[in-house]
C-alpha cells in the first residue's frame, strides 16, 4: 500500500508530503484545491505521460518520490529485478527538456518499468470516467474485465490480426497471379513465334557473310580459274615465262658469289607466285553456287527483318525477350502455389480465430450471468433496490467479426419495476451513471491484485442516503485493499479511517498548496464545512459525530 507521498515543483505545488494508512483514506477540500493533482502526482509516478508545462513556474525539474509497502502476495513484474525488502521506493524526477529520470529503490529505472510495477500495486479510476457508460462500445471492455477474460481477449485479437494479415498476403498474391497471367495471355503469342523462330545469337551476321559468299560464288570462280591460268597453269604463264630470267640469273651466280642473292631472290618470288596460283585455284574450285541455300539464307534474313521491326529488338534482345518472358510462365506457376499455400494459411488462421472467439462468446454469457447478479446486488446497497441492469448481446456476421470477437454488448437499464430494461446510454442519469460505475469499479476491485486502489471523485451526481451507501461500499472495498478517495460528500468522508484536507492559499505572491492529515476536531470542522454549515454549531458538531459513528458501525455491520 502507499505509505508516502512527496511532490516537489509540479504544476501549483511547491512541495507537499503526505502520509497514508491502511483502510479508507479519503482526500477532501474546496474545488480547484489541488486534490486532483495530487492523484495525477501519482498516476506520473506511474508512468503516466509527462510534459514540461507540468513543472512549477520558475522551477527547473518536478520530483515525485513515494513509499510503499509490498505484501507477500503481490509479485513484482519480472522485469523489475530489485530486491524490495517488503518497501518499494518509486522516485520519478521531470525536466525542462521534457525527459524523465526514474528510479526504483535508487536504482535507475525506465519509465516502462514504472509503467509495470504501477499496473501491479495501483489501480486508478479516475474521475468522468463513468462518462464511459455512455459510450456503448466500451461495454463490452467492461464485461470482459469483471469476467476476468483480458487474456483470452487478448488471445482472439491476435488471432483476429493474424487472420486479416493472411487475407491481405491472399490479396496481394491473387493481384499479383492476376498480373503475370495477363501479361502471359499478352506474351503467349510472342512467345510461340520466338519460340518458333529458334533465334541463335551471331546468326545473323554469318547468315549475311555466307548469302554473301553465296551470291558472288560465279564470279569467284571465274576470277579465280582466270588467275590460276594467267599464274601457272596454261602455256605462257606468268611462272613459264621466268624461265629465261632464271637462266640468266644461274649464270651469273655461277660467275660471282656476289650475284648469288639476287637467283635466291627470283626463286622465292617464284615460290611464292606458285603458292598463289594454286590458292586461287582452290578458292575457284570451292567457290560453288547454291540456289536453294541462297533462298533459305534470304527467307531467314528476312524473318529476322521482321522479328527485329515488330519487337523493336536485335536478335540478342529477342532471344533475352524470349527468355523473360519463358521465365514468367514458371512465375506464373510459382505465383499459383504461393495463392494456394495462402488459401490454406488462411483457413487455418480462421479456423483459429473462430475456435478462440466461441471460447470468448461463450465465457462472455456466463460472466454477463454474474455481472447481472453481481450488480443486481451492489444497485440494491447503492439506493437503487429496483434497477436491474441486463447485458444485452448482437452477434456480428461473419463479415463484421473484430478484434474483439463475434459479438458486441450494451448495457441495458430497467431503473423501475414493470419497465422494459432500455440502452443505459439513453436512459440512465447522472446520479445513476455514477452508481452504476462505482458498482462496476467496486466489483473489480474485488478482483484486483492491486494493493491500492484510487477512486477520484466518483461521486458526481449523488447525495443522501445514496451518497451514504457509495461511501459504505467504498469502506467495503477499504477492507480488503487500501483505498485513497477524492469527495466533495461528507457522508463519505465520514466514514473515513485517514482524513486528509487539501487547501490552497497565497504567500508572497505565490499559490500554494497544504496538505494536513486530521484529527478528530479537524474531521469534524471538515465534515461541517463540506454540509455548509459552521463548526461552531452544537447541534453541526452533534450531526458530523453521529455520522462519522453511524457510519463506522454500517460499515462493521
């Protein structure tokens, strides 16, 4: 429980302290006091959001520091590892920056770590929050936290997540296979006369140097047989008629070394005339014509011609083509397993989701069986003996099912006997929504982990025996866990196991804020103030005691 609260520097406060006890405590003074603030201290201390706007003007850094006392029973987060002793010392520290330091037990801390220890040791109900009754769409929230089913909620909305990401990879790989089988019906034709063509890389280019070769091959071999004979192979060749010439040169080497190169040199001219003559004479005998060759030469340049203009591409790109577009077709293929793995994960993932919310739906009824019984019970000791409040549920088609299962539910009100029980949210008053939500908050309180539970200002709307009744219940609730209070009613504040007084005053020019913890003739000065009267009163003061007596006794009763 909380035992120890210090706010240095945050928003109008300078610096307060304020101790706790066990039971009861409820926190009274004018409106605009500072009450609130003081719970906000502690929701920051929680690791509620923070801003620099929080922290007192002319300050540089807001601190708040509290002691608790953690009993056997309640287990700290796992991430918090911190050897509390039976006291757990939060401290959080708010800069002009806008950054926090925080610590456990003097032991740096994050905020989230804040945010952990804070779910386990504190529940706050904050005021307006019975404003929450008029949005139809948070009574299922309730349902499932009086029902305890945050797990199994949980549970559904993950199966519900993993359900609509299967149906949107189903989506995205249908798109998809519907693209590459259109473009394959675009690419079908091409691809069965590329196919068809057969196209080699480099073909074209030899299919032009043989047409060539082909179409020059008469010529050839006439030129060739032509050169052949003028060399060497008819009488007065070019080779017959050196024979003088090398005679002469014979002679002369015989008659001078000195001559000798220039016999040599005839005869490798000669040579080498002679190789020519019988090299041209094999080019005239190859060279042969080829009609029917030439014509297939021609018809394929002439396909390729075409291939190239109608694609806009040389033969490399048409046969790259080719191979792209052979290679969607196994895209294709590929893209019609993954639409049929999908459909599957797809079933599956909705199978999931279907199993876990009929487990949620079904859960759901019982737990509305006990809120119904449950709230029948806490409406009676509330002032509210005759209202009935029903949990009236909508299944959802399967076309609307959500995060949140396969149904929504309303809270319906039937305040008198013989009326027909109607949405709360149209029906219900400001009193009756305040009690309602105590009722709700009381029940799951109950339930709670949390040592300490805070309860500002849920006393809009009431007073009376009512606003007796709402403290009773509060007091009930002090019985098992600490509770800290914020009223403007004295008849709760009477019932009272620590009384605490928020007043705001002005020194040197400044607002500031005093917390005191009263004592006897404190309580009832308080208690006189709050019914509007004067302490000075015998019969005030004789009122406020027999209440605060009176009510101690209701509650122990």
């Amino acid at each position: 429980m909380l035992r120890y609260l210090k706010i240095s520097h945050l928003a109008i406060i300078d610096r307060v302290e304020v101790e706790f006890r066990e039971g009861f405590n409820v926190l009274t003074g004018e409106t605009g006091a500072g009450k609130s603030i003081l719970i906000g201290a502690l929701n920051l201390l929680l690791g509620a959001k923070a801003g620099a706007d929080m922290i007192r003007t002319g300050e540089e850094e807001a601190e708040i520091e509290a002691l608790f006392e953690i009993p056997d029973s309640v287990s700290l987060p796992g991430e918090v590892q911190v050897d509390v002793g039976g006291e757990l010392i939060l401290s959080r520290k708010i800069l002009r920056s806008g950054r926090s330091r925080c610590s456990i037990n003097g032991s740096l801390a994050t905020l989230g770590m804040l945010q952990a220890v804070g779910r386990s040791i504190v529940s706050i109900f904050g005021q307006h929050e019975h404003q929450t009754l008029l949005d139809a769409t948070a009574h299922l929230g309730i349902l499932d936290r009086f029902g305890g089913l945050d797990d199994l909620r949980s549970e559904v909305s993950r199966a519900f997540a993993a359900w609509g990401a299967s149906a949107r990879s189903l989506d995205r790989a249908v798109a998809s296979l519907q693209q590459l089988e259109h473009a394959g019906r675009e690419n079908a034709a091409a691809a069965l006369e590329l196919t068809a063509a057969a196209l080699k890389p480099g073909e074209e280019e030899q299919l032009l140097e043989e047409r060539n070769r082909l179409k020059n091959a008469v010529q050839v071999r006439e030129k060739a047989f032509e050169a052949y004979h003028s060399l060497y192979g008819r009488s007065g060749s070019l080779l017959e008629s050196f024979g003088d010439v090398r005679k002469a040169l014979e002679y002369l080497a015989s008659t001078d070394e000195k001559l000798v190169h220039l016999r040599e040199t005839l005869e490798d001219a000669l040579y080498r005339i002679e190789d020519v003559a019988l090299e041209v004479r094999d080019i005239a005998e190859r060279a042969q014509s080829n009609p029917a060759r030439l014509e297939q030469i021609e018809d394929r340049l002439t396909l390729i011609r075409r291939l190239k203009k109608k694609y806009g591409l040389d033969v490399p790109g048409l046969v790259d083509y080719l191979a792209a577009i052979s290679e969607e077709e196994g895209n294709v293929l590929e893209a019609r397993n993954l639409v049929k793995r999908l459909h599957a994960e797809l079933d599956r993932n909705r199978s999931v989701y279907l199993d876990a919310a009929r487990k949620l739906s079904t859960e759901r009824r019982k737990a509305a069986v006990r809120l119904e019984g449950a709230m029948k019970k806490e409406l009676s000791d509330l002032a509210m003996e005759q209202a009935e409040l029903r949990v009236v549920f909508h299944d959802l088609g399967e076309g609307s099912f959500t995060a949140d299962g396969m149904e929504t539910a309303e809270l319906y009100l039937a305040a008198n006997p013989g009326e027909v029980a109607r949405p709360l949210a149209r029906i219900a008053s400001g009193g009756e929504l305040s009690r309602i939500m105590l009722s709700v908050k009381a029940l799951q309180a109950d339930s709670e982990s949390a040592c300490t539970v805070v309860f500002d200002e849920v006393d809009a709307g009431i007073g009376g025996r009512t606003a007796q009744a709402v403290g009773a219940r509060l007091a009930r609730v002090a019985e098992r866990q600490q509770v800290l209070c914020i009223t403007h009613l004295h008849q709760i504040a009477a019932l009272a196991d620590n009384h605490v007084s928020v007043t705001k005053h002005v020194e040197n020019g400044r607002t500031r804020i005093r917390v005191t913890t009263l004592g006897r003739e404190a309580r009832v000065e308080e208690l006189s103030r709050m019914l509007g009267a004067s302490a000075d009163s015998d019969a005030v003061r004789e009122h406020v005691t027999r209440l605060m007596e009176q009510g101690l006794a209701e509650v122990s009763g």
